[in-house]
C-alpha cells in the first residue's frame, strides 16, 4: 500500500496495488483507491507488451458465447454497422462473449438515440434504429456481421479457431490508439526530464 493524495478532496489516502497472472491478459497490476470522501478507482492494468494483432470473425447467432478479451488498449469493430470502440484514458480490460460486446454497442446507440431525439435530429434517430434492429436481427440468427478486435500491445483475443488473426503492420499500428496518455517532453533538456 502506498499513500497518496485523493484526487477529489486532497486527503491522504490509500493506494492498493496487487499483481496477478491472469489467462490470456498475462501479469496484470490491479489497482484501489477508496477515499472517504466517496471517491473510488479501481483498474486493471496489463503490464506484458506482445506483438501488435488483429483479430477478425463473422458472428452470428451460433457464436453469440465465443469469448472476447480486450485489453485497455483494444479496439474494437463492427464494419457493416460503422462501429468503432476506441480505448481512451479511463478504457477498462473487459473479459465477455459476442453477445456482451452486442449489448455493449447497444446500449451506447440506446443512449445515443436518445440525446439525438432531444435535438430532434431524425436521421441520426433512424440510423440508431437500423443498428438496433441489425443487432436483434443478429441475435435472433437472421443476419451475420463482422467483428473485428485490433490491439497494439497484442493483449486482445476473440477465442474462437474460426476467429482470423494477422499481425499489423507498423503504419496500421499508428493509426490506434492506445489509451495511454502520452506526455510529450520535447524541448526540455535531459536534466528537467530526470527531475
């Protein structure tokens, strides 16, 4: 445990770091902060860096269980319905199925329809519910997608032998992103970036 400042009232609290192994993610630190002022974070986060992957499979209603890991670092696709879940700051690993990541994106164009509605933005309500409707249609067997799983650190899977991995390339490696904040220090001398 180590002591830190709350980020949201400034007390002295506690930081609690434990490392696991964990399958298919390998060693991973698991992070709490609890403050008594309510403020809470909890993460996961995977410390092996692997080779960049993609990972890409039709699904449809028979593959509804197959396991999908993301990693922070995941970014998930669904190209038919122009789906895209990129990690950002607060991303969180997440172990599921295709039905979970289905209900992930459904809740999100769930909410998304409605701030449209409130701005009385028809098509963007419409579009919402074609992907709702092509989500049930998959569900339900009458409609197959793609779901495609890219992650730069290589710490993602779909568990499936009918899933196709390749690796990426440097440049579409480039082009994710990572979750990470990155600090750029340029223009600093080596003795203020050591200080």
């Amino acid at each position: 445990m180590v002591e830190i400042t709350c980020p949201s009232c400034g007390r002295k609290t506690e930081l609690i770091a434990l490392e696991y192994e964990i399958p298919y993610f390998g060693k991973i630190l698991l992070t709490s902060i609890n403050c008594g002022c309510g403020f809470k974070h909890n993460d996961c986060i995977v410390l092996g860096v692997k080779e960049p992957v993609r990972y890409k499979m039709s699904i449809s209603s028979n593959k509804l269980f197959t396991k999908v890991i993301r990693s922070t670092s995941g970014t998930i696709k669904i190209p038919e319905l122009g789906v895209e879940i990129e990690p950002g700051p607060a991303s969180q690993a997440f172990v599921t199925n295709v039905e979970g990541v289905l209900e992930r994106v459904r809740d999100i164009v769930l909410m998304a329809m409605r701030w449209r509605a409130e701005e009385g933005d028809s098509s963007a309500v419409e579009r919402c519910e074609y992907i709702l409707k092509t989500i049930d249609d998959v569900i339900e067997g009458k409609k197959e997608l793609t779901l495609v799983l890219e992650d730069p650190f290589g710490n993602s899977l779909i568990a499936s032998e009918e899933a196709e991995k390749t690796n990426l390339t440097p440049e579409e490696v480039r082009k994710l992103k990572t979750g990470l904040t990155v600090l750029e220090l340029s223009g600093l001398s080596e003795d203020e970036i050591q200080s």
